[in-house]
C-alpha cells in the first residue's frame, strides 16, 4: 500500500514522525492545556423569553494533555463530556476559562487565524452514517474540508491533488483508492467509520477528538477501529482526546483518563493507578459496573442511589454528595454538603476532587457493596 508522505501534515505538525516510527518513551511535551473552562446555556422562559437560569453543561473544568497522549474521559451520558470535546475544538461557545494549544490561546482567534488552526484540531463522530452526507460521493466527503482549507501554499483548490490526497489517506485507513467513488450507503458501519477518520485526518491535524467513534460499532470491529487509531497515532503523531462509555475500551486503549461527574472533573490519574486504586467514590462506583468475563466471578456492584440532579440546579458543596457511598459510611460530614472540593493531587500525578479521596479504598468500597439490599445490587459478593 502506498504510505502517505509525512510532509503531507500540517505545517504546524511539526513534531510529525516517519511513517512507521515509533514515539519516545520520554515524556513528551505539553500540547493542550484547559483552564477554569465553563460552557453555560442559557434557560429562557415567559412571554418576553427572559433568562430564569444556565445549564452549567461544563463548570470549572482544568486538564492538561501531553503531545502524543491518548487522554481518555468517561462518565455517565449526560455528564459534559462531549460538550466539554466541542468546545475546546470551538464548535462550542465557551462561557469562560481558557483553551491554550502549544500557547496560542483558542478561545480569542478570530478569523484567518481560527481557520488556520482548524487544520491542526479535528473532530471523529460517533455516528459513521449521521456524519456523511448520503448525497456526496466519498472523495467530497473528504475533500469537502481541502476545499474549505485551500490556499494559494497547498494547492487544494484543484480536484486533481485533492482526489489523489484522498485517495492515500483512504489506503490509510484501511480502504482502497477507488472507494471514492462510492457513496455512504454503500458501506458497512466499520468502513463508514474509517471514512470518517480519513475525513478527520485528510487535514494533517495533530490534535484529534475522537467522540465515542467505536460505540455504535460491532465488538469485532471496535478492536479493529481502536487498532488502526493507534497505529495512526504512531504513524502521524497525534494527539487524542478519546470520549466513552465503555470503561473497558478506555482502559485498552487511553493512557491518562478523566472522569466527569455533573459538568465537573471528579478525577484524574494514569490509566493502571485509575483501575488499580482509584481516589474518588464514583470513579469506584463506575469501576464496579464493569462486568468481569469469567461465569465463576460473581462480582457485588456498587449501585448509586437516586437520580443524577440536574445540571441546571447542581448541589452545594460536593456535587456527588447527593449519592455518594463514602460520605454515607463516614456519618454524612456537613463539609460534603458545604465546601466544594478542589481537584488536588493526592500523590502519583493521581488527582481527585474529594475531602476524603486518602480513605477510598477496595475494602470501604466492598464494605458499602455489602450494606445494599439484594433489590439493590445486581449480583453477588465473590466468593
């Protein structure tokens, strides 16, 4: 197959490695950093449609995302991640706060410089047949974004060298050259999906937000997606911000993972010390709902109790106090209710949002799994 030139990336893809090569093990520099980000809607109501309150959709969100990361973020639906992914990529207004890439503030570009910094941040979706146009050929559902990019430096403007850069990142992803020739309804779910990676890679990006790309997937094809996302990755460099639900595909396929909670991070740590130990209740919670493969393990869920409150209404304080296992079992202290927990490092890079994150434990978590009733839980202590 022939391999896509790596001078083909954007010019600000500067750290682009040949393809094929490896990434250093050594720690790679910072590329995206997120402070204090907020993205409000605005609830109106009455005749005159006054604003009576915001959907704090995203409130106070910070995180960092090194070059090369495979940065995951899990959390009930609901919860902002998406949200959070389309406002970095300024698809959404942001209400506050601050998104830097390699220093160049994101959330202040305006005109020529925001278009020429689209090319280095782009956007998989999550569903392969909602994103394509059914009425476009593939070569303009890929090229569409060239032709939008073009300049007088890239050439994209004439068919020809859009057709033929199409066509190598087709072979790429995994498809033929004359595949773009053919429509969206002419392929299964897995090839509609590496399209939409050719779509989101035709531009040379180095900063990739991958919203759930593998949910509305067979399983078979989800490891063949999550590979080729990989390899991609080795081969032009990039960056992910990998958005899910499934804990197990993350736990795979991410490095450093952040878990949402009501528009909030809640906690942020390596992938091992995450699953290993995490530091915050709902992170255990969440971990607990994993089903384990084998029919002799019967594992005891940690069920939450109540409803997600709304994020038009969040709680005082600690916005998991409402449900949270932890503070039940510790005599439900008032500071849960009253002081809104900072995301402080608690040792190892590990960072967790809880005034009690030192006493999150295996044992403590096991403890609260055998308080519920058997209505409650959805199996068995292991034996």
């Amino acid at each position: 197959m022939e391999q896509i030139d790596p001078r083909m990336v954007s010019p600000g893809a500067a750290g682009a490695q040949p393809v094929g090569a490896v990434p250093s093990a050594t720690p790679q520099p910072q590329l995206l950093e997120v402070r204090n980000l907020k993205t409000y809607y605005p609830i109106h109501a009455g005749i005159l449609q006054r604003q009576i309150g915001n959907v704090h959709a995203v409130d106070d969100v910070s995180l960092t995302i090194s070059r090369g990361q495979k940065f995951g973020l899990v959390g009930e639906s609901g919860c902002g991640k998406t949200t959070l992914g389309r406002t970095i990529l300024r698809l959404e207004k942001a209400t506050a706060g601050s998104v830097t890439m390699d220093g160049q503030d994101l959330l202040a570009m305006r005109g020529q410089a925001l278009r020429r910094m689209r090319r280095r941040m782009q956007l998989i979706f999550q569903d392969p047949y909602g994103s394509l146009n059914p009425r476009m050929p593939v070569s303009d559902i890929i090229g569409e974004g060239l032709l939008a990019q073009s300049d007088s430096t890239n050439g994209w403007d004439r068919r020809d060298i859009r057709d033929r850069r199409v066509g190598d990142y087709l072979e790429a992803v995994g498809l033929r050259r004359d595949y773009s020739r053919r429509y969206a309804h002419e392929f299964s779910g897995g090839q509609r999906q590496r399209i939409g990676i050719a779509r989101a890679l035709s531009l040379g990006p180095e900063f990739v937000v991958c919203d759930e790309p593998v949910s509305a997937l067979d399983v078979s094809i989800q490891s063949q997606i999550l590979n080729l996302l990989s390899d991609l990755r080795d081969q032009f460099n990039l960056t992910y911000l990998f958005i899910a639900h499934n804990l197990s595909v993350v736990q795979y396929f991410c490095e450093r993972i952040g878990v949402m909670y009501l528009g909030r991070l809640v906690e942020v740590a390596d992938t091992d010390a995450l699953y290993e130990h995490a530091r915050h209740p709902y992170s255990v919670a969440l971990l607990s709902a994993i089903p384990v493969p084998d029919p002799r393990v019967r594992m005891k869920r940690l069920v939450l109790r109540g409803d997600v409150p709304s994020p038009a209404n969040p709680p005082s304080g600690c916005r998991f106090h409402t449900r949270c296992w932890l503070r039940e079992k510790l005599g439900n202290p008032d500071i849960c209710s009253m002081k809104d927990p900072p995301l402080r490092d608690i040792g190892g890079g590990q960072l967790s949002a809880c005034h009690f994150a030192e006493q999150v434990s295996t044992d403590a978590a096991r403890e609260a799994a055998a308080r519920q009733s058997v209505i409650e839980t959805a199996a068995a202590l292991p034996e």
